[in-house]
C-alpha cells in the first residue's frame, strides 16, 4: 500500500508547489474513517481510494482532485459527513466528493429508458465540476483491474456496464489510453476465450516475423536522423479488443488483419510533424485512404494529430500518429489536460479544450431532443462514432460522425436547410441521399421551396440533430391532422357516457394527465397515443361498486389502544388514504389530523401526546364529510347540475351555504360526505371540468395562530 509520504512525492514530482500537509491529512482521515472495512479480495478498502488518487497523480491533476480521490468514498460508506469534510478540508474539495457520490448512485445498468434519463444526470454532474468524473473514471480503472475478486455475475455486470458506458466516455474525452485499458479488462470478463485467442496469435507471430515493433521502430529513427529531424519514435502493439473490434468489423481474420501495430513520432514543433509525414511516406508506401489530418482540423475534445497508415516490412500495414510534444499531453489525458500540472504550474497547453465549454457542447447538441429514447440515441452517436471532416462549396467546414449522409451535412448546416433538401452533390457530382461522407469531400446541397422532410429519411440519418429535426418535423406535419381526429374521437367518448367534449372539460382533462394544453391532449388521442376512454375517465371514473364488508366506522384507524376512540379533527378533516397523526387529549379520546395540517406546529414541542396512527385497509363508507367553497355561474340549472354531478358519484351532499350572490355569480360552501380521498378527487375533478364552475377547492382552517384546542 503506497504511503502518505510516497503519495505526497508523486504529486510533489509535477507540482512542487503542492499542499502536502493537506494530501497527507486527507489520506490519515480516508484511513481512519475506513477503518474495518475490507474489499472483496479481502485487503484493507482504503487500499482503493489510495490506488484511485495515484492514477490521477499519472494525469498530474490538482491537490483537490487527488484529495477528493482519497476520499470519494467517506460521505457514502463511513460516519463522515459532507459537513466535517467541508470544515477540514474545503468546500471545494466537499462539493467533489459529494458530486462523486452522487454520480456513484446513478444507477447506470437499466432499461432505455432509464439509461438515456442516467446519462442526463451524468452529463449534468460533469457539467457541475469535470473532475467528478475524472475521479469516477479512475474508481472504475481501478475497480476493473481487481474485478476478479468479485462475484462472477457481478463481474459480467461491471463490465457490460463499463464497456457500454464509462470505455466510451473516457475516448470522447480523449483519454484514449484510459479507453482502451478499459475495454480490454472488462474484454477479458465478457469474452476470456476470445482474448486468449488474440494474445496466442500474437506469440505465435513474434515467433515467426521477431520483434516486428523493435525493427520499425529502428528503421524510422534512422530515416529522421538522416532528414536532420529529431523525434522520439514509441511502437506498440494494439489492445488485443482493438484488434477483435477490427476483425469483427471488417469480417476478417488475424492472419489478414493489417495495422495491428501502431507506432507514434513526438516532436518539437508543428512544421516538424509535417516533415516527418514527407520522410514516412518517401521511405514507406501509403495507404490510399488512410491519412487523417487532426491538426488543422482538431477533434471537439482537442486531440490534434497526424494519422497515417504505410506498409512497412514484409508488407505488413502500420499505424503511425505524428504530433508535437503539446499534443502528444493532450492526447494522453483528453479535456483532463486542462487540468494538469507541467514543470509545476498549471499546463497552459495550447491544445487542451476547457471543460465547461466541451459539456456544455455535449449538452447543446443533445438540447433538441424530445424524449428519452432520442437523448440516448444522440448520446451513443455522440460518444461511439469517429469523425469526418467535409465541406461546403465555400469552403466552410463541418464535422460530422462516421457514416454521415448528406441529410446529416445538410441539417449540420442550418435545419432549415435539412428541411428543404432535395438532393446533394459531393465534389461535384450528383449522388443519392442515403451515401456516406468521407473525410475531405466537398458537399453541396441541393433545396427547393416547399420541400418538407419525409419519413425514410429517418432510416438515412445518422447524427442525433438530424434525426430529432426531422422526426420533429414530421410531428408537427401530422398534428393538424391528429387534432381534428382526436376532436372526434372525444366527441363520440364523451357522447357515450351522456357528456359532452367542451372546452372546458378537454382543459381540465390535459391538466390533469400533464399533457400541457388542449391540443396535445387531442393530437395524442388521434395518434392512439392515449384513448378516448382514458378522457373520460379522468373527468368521468365510473362508479365501482364497493364489493365485501365495508370497514367498521369505529375502528377505521389503526394504531389505537382498545379503549381509545377517535374523532377527525374540524381543521383539516382528514379522509381515508390521507396520512395522519393522532393526538391524544386526557378524557377526550385521540383527535386525528392531516400530517400537513398547520395546526400541528403549536405541538411539535408535545411529543408525547404524538401517536403514529393510518386508516384502515379496505372501502370505507362514504361518512366523511369535507367542506368545499364552490364559486358558480348565476344561471338556471346550474346548482342542480352541480348538485347532479356529486349525487352521480355516491356522495352525499350534508349541508350547502351560500356566502355570496352577485348577479353573473354565486359562491358558496358545500359539504360533502366521502369514502376516501381517491373519492373526493374524482368528484373534484368532475366539478372543475364543468364549464359553469368558476372554481372549486377544499376549505381547511390552517390558520397556525389559532389553538389546536379548539379544533379539539
């Protein structure tokens, strides 16, 4: 187990300015809070966050980072509190190891659904603090390198989790080096035999080609010592799920698989890395295709670079990536960079992207989605796919994922411009919608006035803007026609249980099933997203006899001694299904009340006169009578059909008062017996889906100044 002193000289080696009093504060209380607890390959736990912090000490990362990293786990798994780790070390620092908490209890593995609502709140914990997740990415790493002392299905689970979600991330952020260690431990879990095939692939070509890499490599330093270049030449072979990846997407075998060895070239300057691409390509044969230009067009998370692919000895195709010392930082530890420290400062690398600005692009771009399903679909297209680079005819230029078509560029441009395309030309000859963009090719779109988009375009797009714009499109186009139908539909609804689909109804309807207004109420009812029956019972439930015994007006509480009576309190009246509390009074029994009743408050300091107290299962009879304050129209009918309305649903009206008469309305109080709550809520609605009342609402008497007494 690394020491507090070694930790302390690994962040002193980058960053001699670093607080090692506070680091080595940091790792004694992470130790002592986690004191007893032990991982499931039975070493001590605290053995994780100190193995979490020096992963990040590789990225040269802050003190607060590496402290949070020490203790990430304290606010969720030991007696420590935000509070106590705020005052000894910070708001800062507390506010990050609450934001990993949080994110720690984002259940990631789930259906869609959830799945794409998880990925909004992840992306909504990076945009808080990006380190959170640097320090969440370093947890997994390190879980991931120790999975095997955990159960097998959880191991399974782990790694589907971080092959699917947290491999992804950590490339888009550009930490391909974190991405590729990732899906080649959680490979292992998901597929041992494939792997173990790679690697006896591997042996068996070093024994027949030697150390291919070594030779390579020899043979470009020794082309850049003749050109007067000087660089550092690095070889490797690929992680062996790169290669399965390959093989799996390209249909071949190991034996035909080329570029399984990659090699990088890290020089002084830009002019260099273009110069050291001459001497490559004189020296080897290029690959036509294969040449990607990441400095004059940089990745969005700021990886800038040379690609290309030559053939080299005995013909075998390698990889070679041409960047100066600067971008090679960038490369290494992605937007994380930002945060590094270099020589003992803070890097002020040129190349690295600032974080908030990267999420809040990730967030805009994912901003026009309309549901769920949408956000998950631009997320993974986003966080899975490669880029391209193409251009407009005046040279402006876009990016765009791997397998892009024109309606994506066209959509990429301005969604207007998506909208009326009709067709598109790429450098300079007509091509079919559905073709797929390449790196570098010039791209017109053809439009024309009165072009709408059209629903196979759906299955051609690729990028998550392109697809919400359309698929919105084509909703508004069908809306008028799925309102007039659904007019209809309520029409003949509410027709059938001798109602009628008013204005006012239809507005009561769609606020109570949050629909927002009346026309998405209609537009979902004509699209069959909901039915016309599901209206009408909102407004409307239809009355369900009460089958088997009602429940014993005496004994409807539950909770009371045998001797005890009870009455509801006149201040809240509380029904059955409501939450309530008793309170016990010498000689009077125990008067219950609506747990939000504000009368409660003049005996919060009383608790011994407090009993926890719930109504009985079952129906109830329909004896609890509840006030309301009704205001209606003064026309004839009117209080009848009010009257009508309550008497339809079984509840009996036991009193009616009116307090005030105008000429247009009247206002009065009416009270009603109910079963429940569930009861008073469907005569409530009824009541204010009918157009001649104004309003209605239940009366309570919470005035907290009064006496509880005398409610008593």
């Amino acid at each position: 187990m690394i020491s507090a002193a070694d930790l302390a000289a690994l962040v002193r080696s980058y960053n001699p300015h670093t607080n090692e009093a506070l680091i080595t504060a940091a790792y004694h209380y992470g130790l002592k809070m986690h004191e007893g607890q032990f991982r499931h390959s039975g070493e001590p736990y605290f053995m994780h966050p100190i193995a979490v912090a020096a992963i990040l000490t590789e990225q040269r990362l802050d003190d607060a980072t590496i402290i949070t990293a020490l203790l990430h786990d304290t606010i969720e798994d030991t007696d420590a509190s935000y509070a106590e780790v705020e005052t000894l070390f910070g708001s800062e620092v507390a506010e990050l190891v609450d934001g990993v908490t949080k994110l720690t209890n984002i259940q990631l593995t789930s259906t869609e659904t959830k799945q794409a609502e998880n990925f909004r709140k992840l992306f909504m914990a990076m945009s808080k603090d990006f380190r959170v997740i640097l320090v969440k990415l370093a947890d997994r790493l390190h879980n991931m390198r120790t999975i095997k002392s955990m159960r097998a299905e959880k191991q399974v689970q782990k790694s589907r989790e971080t092959m699917d979600i947290y491999a992804p991330l950590a490339g888009r952020m550009g930490m391909q080096w974190m991405r590729e260690e990732l899906e080649d431990l959680a490979f292992k879990v998901l597929n041992p035999d494939g792997r173990a095939s790679i690697i006896r692939r591997f042996i068996t070509l070093q024994k027949e080609s030697g150390d291919v890499i070594q030779k390579i490599t020899t043979d470009m330093r020794a082309e850049l010592d003749r050109a007067g270049i000087k660089a550092d030449v690095f070889g490797r072979a690929k992680k062996p799920f790169s290669i399965w990846r390959k093989m799996q997407e390209k249909e071949q075998g190991f034996s035909r698989l080329s570029d399984i060895y990659g090699f990088r070239v890290i020089c002084k300057d830009e002019a260099d890395c273009y110069r050291i691409l001459g001497v490559i390509h004189q020296r080897w044969r290029s690959i036509p295709g294969r040449f990607k230009d990441y400095i004059s067009q940089p990745k969005s998370n700021g990886y800038r670079s040379l690609h290309t692919t030559v053939s080299g000895r005995d013909g075998k195709r390698v990889e070679v990536q041409i960047r100066t010392r600067q971008m090679h930082d960038v490369a290494e530890a992605g937007v994380a960079a930002h945060w590094s420290y270099r020589d003992g400062v803070r890097s002020e690398n040129p190349f690295a992207v600032d974080p908030v600005q990267w999420v809040a692009g990730m967030n805009e771009s994912f901003a026009n989605a309309m549901d769920h399903d949408e956000f998950l679909e631009a997320v993974k297209l986003e966080m899975y796919s490669d880029q391209v680079f193409c251009f407009t005819p005046k040279g402006d230029v876009f990016k765009l994922p791997r397998g892009a078509t024109p309606i994506d560029f066209a959509y990429a441009i301005h969604t207007r411009i998506g909208h009326a395309c009709v067709g598109a030309k790429v450098d300079g000859i007509r091509v079919p919608l559905w073709t797929r963009l390449k790196n570098g090719q010039s791209v017109e779109i053809v439009t024309a006035e009165g072009q709408v988009p059209e629903a196979t375009w759906m299955d051609i797009a690729q990028t998550g803007k392109a697809r919400s714009a359309i698929r919105r499109a084509l909703r508004e186009e069908d809306r008028e026609r799925y309102i007039k139908l659904g007019a209809e539909l309520a029409r003949v609804a509410f027709e059938q249980v001798g109602k009628k689909a008013t204005d006012k109804a239809l507005i009561t309807a769609a606020k109570h099933m949050a629909l927002g207004d009346t026309d998405t109420l209609l537009a979902q009812l004509g699209s069959a997203e909901i039915t016309g029956r599901q209206v009408v019972e909102v407004l409307h439930p239809e009355l369900v006899a009460i089958e088997g015994d009602l429940v014993d007006a005496d004994r409807a509480v539950v909770g009371l001694k045998a001797d005890q009576t009870f009455k509801r309190a006149p201040c809240c009246s509380p029904l059955p299904g409501e939450r309530i509390v008793g309170i016990s009074n010498r000689g009077e029994g125990v008067v219950i009340h609506a747990i939000d009743c504000m009368r409660l408050v003049h005996l919060s300091n009383e608790s011994d006169r407090w009993i926890d107290l719930h109504w009985h299962d079952g129906p109830h009879p329909a004896i609890y009578s509840t006030t309301f304050e009704a205001t209606i129209t003064n026309d004839a009918g009117v209080l009848g059909r009010v009257c009508t309305i309550i008497g339809e649903r079984q509840a009996n009206i036991s009193d009616l008062r009116f307090e005030d008469r105008k000429p247009d309305f009247y206002r009065l109080k009416i009270d009603i017996d109910f079963r429940d709550v569930s009861h008073m809520h469907a005569v409530l609605t009824a009541l204010d889906s009918d157009s001649n009342v104004a309003q209605v609402m239940r009366i309570r008497t919470d005035d907290p100044a009064a006496s509880p007494q005398a409610a008593e």
